[in-house]
C-alpha cells in the first residue's frame, strides 16, 4: 500500500497551538515511501490526539452503524423463513413411521390439490368421510397404503361416471349421478378401516401385522371390482343372469351379473392388487391371494342378494 510520509514533523506542541489552527499548515509531502498496512496501522495509534483532530487523515474511520427495529426485514430473511417453514413441512410428510400429525397435514394438502375430481365423485358430506378415511390409512399404512385407496377411487369414480345418461334414463344410476355420500364411503372402507386400526394399536404385533396390510388390501380389491362390475354391466351387459337361477333379468337388478362386467371386475381387482404390489403392501402371492379373495367375495354378495332381496325385511341389502 501507498502512503505518504511527512517530510518535516513538527512537535505536537506545535500542531495544538493557536497560532497553528489560525494559519495554513506548513507541511508539505516528500517522496512517497511504500511499506506496510500494520505499520500505517502503528504510526496512527502513536500520534492519537492527530486523528482525533483530522479524523479525514484517517481512511480507517468506522462508520456508525444505526438499527431501526421498525425497519422492514430484508427480502432473504422472509425467504429464509418460508424455506424453513416448508422444509419444516416435508420433514414433517415424510416422516416415518407415520404421525397423526402427518397424516393429518399429508391428507390435507392431497384433498386441496384434489378437490375437482372428489367434488366429482363425493357429496361434501362424503368428502368429509373420505377424509377421515384417507388421514386414518396415512397412519396406519403410510403414503403407500393411501395412494391404494386413491387409486381405488378415480377407478370406482370413473366406472360410475361411464354412460352416465344412459343409466339414468334406465334408472339404474347411483344417487346424485353418482356423487357418494357418506353411507357409501364407510360402508366401502369398513373392513380397511378395522384394519388400518388393527394395526395402529399393533394388535397382535408384528406377527400379525402383515395379516392386517393383507386384508387391507383384499378389502378395497374386493369393493373395487363389485363395484366396477356393476357400473360396467349397467352400461355395455348384453345379458344379465340372476346368480342363482341363472333367469335373464334387467340391467342393475341385484344379485344379477353379466359377462362384461364380471371380466372387467376382474380387470379392476388385478390393477389394484398390482398397484399394492408395486407400492411394497403386499408381495406377489398375497396379490394373487386379493384377487381370488375378492371374487369369492362378490360372488358371495351377489347369491346373498339374489336370494334376500325380494323377502320381507331384507330389502336393505341392495342398498
């Protein structure tokens, strides 16, 4: 660093002098001599009184630093804040195993960015079961047990939807076209939700744990393709056949079945059974086994309501 050098100093009796602050100063600057910035830094700590009487000799002057506290804070503090508070947020999603708390937030943030295709599907008093629904099987069973019975409703959700016009004018249509209500949304997840319980309170423990995912799963296989079956033997049955006499029927009479909507029952059972494969909720033979399970099931359901329906007193089983 550069820096000049007084040729001629004066003593300090001289620079405080009256007759010195009336009158110019006498210095005058010689050859500029280089050397160093601890040595500047020296000479200046020697000769105190002269730079509190030029401050502006002094380049190393410190600034005052002022603080408003009603100051607005700057724009990378309120970043920093929304990074932490979604980071906070993530964390809290991801954790595992899993908290009410995150299913709570998890299911949250899903619904709102879902709400079109649930308005389409549920009632708003059946969304408010779904999302009980969805916040139990998040604690239970994790992203990957609710994104079971995500799929499992756009599927349901988009057979109702399929001839829609063509249902209502037979009369065979869901209730509001069918947007589900509550009723339909527990009477749906009613053996998932005892399971989703089961294995929150670890009934059973970890022997049995693996008994409770399996019938999880069977459960919403089972309610799919019923359901499936029977949305699509409404709306392409060439023929439908009372199961237990096998007498042609009308479309949508309970306990009947059709071709088509038995093979795409089927169908809809082995894409969700492959889904929980995929998603690591069962392994490959405990899906064969939901597949089997929910066409006994339906099968079942379909001579029980064959059989019960017309009799006195039994008439709220095609409900």
């Amino acid at each position: 660093m550069e820096s000049a050098t007084w040729s001629n100093p004066l003593p300090l009796s001289t620079l405080t002098s009256p007759s010195h602050l009336r009158h110019p100063s006498p210095y005058k600057f010689s050859t500029l001599h280089a050397f160093p910035l601890s040595s500047l830094s020296s000479s200046f700590s020697f000769h105190p009184f002269l730079l509190h009487l030029t401050p502006s000799l002094s380049p190393f002057s410190p600034k005052p630093i002022s603080f408003n506290p009603l100051r607005p804070l700057p724009r990378t503090m309120h970043a920093t804040r929304i990074q932490d508070a979604v980071g906070g947020a993530l964390a809290l999603v991801q954790s595992s195993p899993a908290t009410w708390q995150s299913a709570l937030l998890s299911n949250a943030l899903i619904f709102l960015l879902g709400s079109p295709i649930l308005v389409s599907g549920l009632s708003l008093s059946g969304i408010g079961a779904a999302f009980l629904l969805g916040t139990l099987t998040w604690r239970a069973f994790g992203p990957s047990g609710f994104f079971l019975v995500a799929t499992y409703f756009v599927i349901g959700t988009a057979a109702t939807k399929v001839k829609m016009a063509q249902k209502v004018a037979q009369g065979v249509a869901e209730k509001r076209r069918g947007r589900r209500g509550p009723g339909s949304v527990i009477g749906s997840s009613a053996a998932g939700c005892i399971c989703a319980f089961l294995t929150i309170f670890g009934v059973g423990g970890e022997a049995f744990s693996r008994l409770w995912r399996l019938g999880f799963v069977a459960s919403f296989c089972t309610k799919l393709s019923d359901t499936v079956s029977s949305e699509i033997g409404k709306a392409y049955g060439k023929t439908t056949y009372l199961v237990t006499t096998f007498k042609i029927v009308p479309r949508g009479t309970e306990g009947a079945v059709s071709v088509e909507g038995t093979l795409a029952g089927i169908l809809a059972s082995i894409v969700l059974a492959f889904v929980s494969f995929l998603m690591g909720e069962v392994g490959s033979h405990e899906a064969i086994i939901c597949v089997l399970a929910a066409q006994i099931a339906n099968l079942g359901e379909s001579i029980i309501g064959a059989a019960l329906q017309e009799k006195e007193g039994f008439k709220w089983v095609g409900l």
